[in-house]
C-alpha cells in the first residue's frame, strides 16, 4: 500500500515539475511566431505550421499574425484556420478574411472586442451592419464555402454570427443553404445576422424558408425577417404578413409587415394600402404611398397628388414623391417630385432613402433619363453627384456611362473616385 502512494506521489510530482516546462515552451513559441510576423508575406510559410500547434494561445498568436500580413497569401491559411475547433481561432480567420476583401474591418469585426474569460469566449457586434463588398470584387470561392461551414457550424454562436455577417458582406450567395440553416439555430444573435446576410445577398429562393420566423418571440428578429420576405419579394407569404399586421401590438412589426406588403403589392392589397395612407402613423402612411405607387392604379393618383402637396412629415413625403414618379411625373422642375427625391440626396437622415427609391426609379428609362437632367442644374452638389453615381451604378445601362465618365473627371476628388467606382461596378453588371 506504501509503495503504491510513493508511486502516485512521484507521477503527480513529476507531472507538477513538467507543467511548468510545457508551459514555457508554448509561451516560446508564440513569441516566435509573433516575431515572425514582422518578416511580412515571405513568413506565412512559417507561420502556417504553428496554425495546426497543440496548445490553442500559440494557434491564436498564428493567425493573428497571419491576420495582420493581410495579403493574398493569408487566405489560404485563414481558410484553413475556420475549421479550428476553438472560437476565437474562427473568429480571428473569418474576420482576417473578410478584411482582405475589406480593409480595416479588424477593427470593427469581433476580432476587435474578442475576449477570453476561461473556456468561454465573449465579444460585442457593432450595431451596424451595412458594409457590402462592391458587385466588381470577385471573392475566392474556397473563402464562400469555409465561411458558409461556419456559419451553420462553428464552434460557438458568436463565430456562427461572424460567419454569418461576413458571408453577407462578401454577397456570399453560394452559401445561401448555410445561411438558410442557420436561421434555426436558435440563437437570436446568428438568426438576426443570417437573415440580414440573405438581405444583402437578395437571392429570392431564400424567401419561403424565413416564414417561420415571422412569428419570433425575439421583435428584433421578427421585424428582420419581415423586412427580409419583402425584399426578397417572397409573395407567398402574403397571408402571413397580413395576419401580422392584423394582429401584433407593435408599432415597429406593423410598420414592418406594411412595407413588406408594400414593396410586393397585388390588386388584393389596394384596400389595406388605401386605408393606411392617411394613417397618424407617419410609418404606415410612407408604407401606403410606396404601395400605391407601384401599383399604378389611376384610380389613386389624385389622393396620391393631394397628400404630397399637404404632407410635412420627410418620410412620407419622400414615398409619396417616389408614388408620383411611378405614375409618371418625370418633371424635373423646382418643386416637382422627382427632383424633390434628388434633393434629399443633401439629406443626412434621409440620403438612404432617397437614394434607394431613385434606385428603383432608375430602371425606368425615361425616369433615369429625366435624372441625368439634375445634372445640368446652376448648382449640383457634392452630394447629389455622389448619389446618383451609385444609383446608375445599380440601375444604370449603357447610356448612363457618359454621365458617369463626365463624374469620374469630376474637380472634386471624392466624386471623380465615386463616378469611377460606379463606372467600375455598372460595368461589371452590364
């Protein structure tokens, strides 16, 4: 019996003694690879093999240097490294590639506010969610398909939420069925970026799977999956958005539901439009007017015309402009409706808006032809020439190309590197 204890005694002792040496060596093998990570793109070949070490804080120093040197060479490691079955290794690889593709999203990706409490990885998404690669960049397809594994099976939520939101700024559409599996994960925060990456993406065949979600008790992800089916103008959930409308409580899900309705209006749709257009809600009556709009009946055109000459509410009144354009009012004068929507371009709170129903506008030859007339105007401005070079970069043709070389010579230099983006990206279109 006292043999066997002095035995266990000298296997924990010993054991205790070689901790510490390990130890050391993995703290010397990510100050190693930290200083390798100075030499630039000639040590990633050096680097790559410590990407696959044992101990995890020497895996992580690997791809943060991997993630710092940044060039193309780090892609093929960085995708090696999302398969890693720790989260902040993942999340550092997805965030160094999609940085790549966008440079200084180190800072404002996870990867920026990553920590490690024990086992437990914690970090903050930033509130917004707008960037988007433009259609001109082509991304590896290899970086796709290891973003879309993750996102539907990293080794925490938050790397599925990483992959997720990077899936959609890199318009990952081959990844569209991981994204669709990830809407039922069950985690608010992976749903909500999933669904915000099928927005961005716009691949319709998406649609009919996010009705479910419609009903979420999470309003955050309720009111994106609404504004998800109308932008993916998924028209079979028609019934559902009605019912939600009907019934919620919530100012924000019933604006939500009318937009959606609104953005993929049928003749059956005519009545509820109409009753929501003189709504105290300035939500719901900017809904109504965009609705009505597209459905070109004559029959609304009037009620349309009285209530932009008596709105003062911005929203409404820009959805209201946008409604008469749709009827046909291409006028281009001082106080006509097309050049109104042209003139919130100068709008910090409205420029969005404004932008996106010239957009759609656009596709219209003759409305995109009354808009290249705002730039002949005495005084055009900075910001009017700036949006309307990314509108006809999204809905231009041919003939905007003109307009957009004159802008990309522009004397101010931030329009003529925005008309030469436009040029670049409708190019890539057409």
């Amino acid at each position: 019996m006292h043999s066997v204890i002095r035995v266990c005694t000298v296997l924990v002792v010993g054991s205790s003694l070689l901790l510490p040496a390990a130890d050391n060596e993995a703290k010397q093998r990510a100050k190693g690879v930290r200083e390798l990570g100075k030499g630039g793109s000639e040590a990633i070949p050096k680097i790559e093999p410590f990407l696959s070490d044992p101990d995890v804080d020497v895996r992580v120093e690997a791809v943060k240097a991997i993630d710092q040197i940044g060039t193309q060479r780090s892609l093929d490691p960085l995708i090696k490294a999302t398969s890693d079955n720790d989260a902040e290794i993942q999340i550092r690889a997805i965030d160094g590639l999609v940085n790549f593709y966008v440079p200084g999203y180190l800072k404002s990706g996870l990867s920026g506010s990553i920590q490690r409490v024990g086992t437990a990885i914690k970090g903050k998404f930033t509130d917004t969610n707008d960037q988007i690669i433009d259609p001109y960049i082509q991304v590896r397809p290899e970086v796709v398909q290891a973003l879309g594994r993750a996102a539907h099976g990293g080794a925490s939520m938050e790397a599925r939420a990483s992959a997720a939101r990077a899936l959609g700024i890199l318009r990952g559409r081959a990844a569209v069925p991981d994204l669709v599996a990830a809407l039922r994960s069950k985690d608010s925060q992976v749903i909500y970026e999933s669904l915000i990456a099928l927005q961005k993406i716009r691949d319709e065949s998406a649609g009919p799977n996010i009705r479910f979600l419609l009903r979420d008790l999470d309003e955050r992800v309720q009111v994106t999956a609404i504004e998800t089916e109308g932008l993916l103008q998924d028209r079979g959930a028609a019934n559902d958005l009605r019912d939600t409308l009907d019934r919620t409580r919530s100012a924000k899900v019933k604006r939500a539901a009318l937009t959606a309705m609104a953005q993929m209006p049928g003749a059956q749709l005519r009545g509820v439009l109409q009753s929501y257009l003189g709504n105290k809600d300035e939500g719901l009556r900017e809904a109504a007017a965009e609705g009505l709009g597209r459905l070109h009946d004559p029959g609304d055109q009037a009620a349309i015309q009285n209530a932009f000459g008596t709105e003062t509410k911005n929203g409404p009144r820009l959805a209201l402009a946008f409604a008469l354009v749709e009827y046909g009012n291409r006028d281009m004068s001082d106080l006509a409706p097309l050049r109104y929507i042209v003139n919130e371009l100068n709008s910090a709170g409205y420029r969005g808006v404004a932008r996106a129903y010239l957009i759609e506008l656009a596709r219209d030859p003759a409305a995109r032809q009354a808009m290249y007339g705002a730039l002949q105007g005495p005084v055009v401005t900075k910001a009017e020439k700036t949006g309307l070079a990314q509108v006809w970069a999204r809905s231009g043709d041919r003939d905007s190309v003109p307009y957009l070389e004159t802008l990309s010579k522009d004397s101010d230099p931030e329009v003529a590197q925005e008309g030469l983006r436009a040029l670049r990206n409708l190019n890539a279109r057409l």
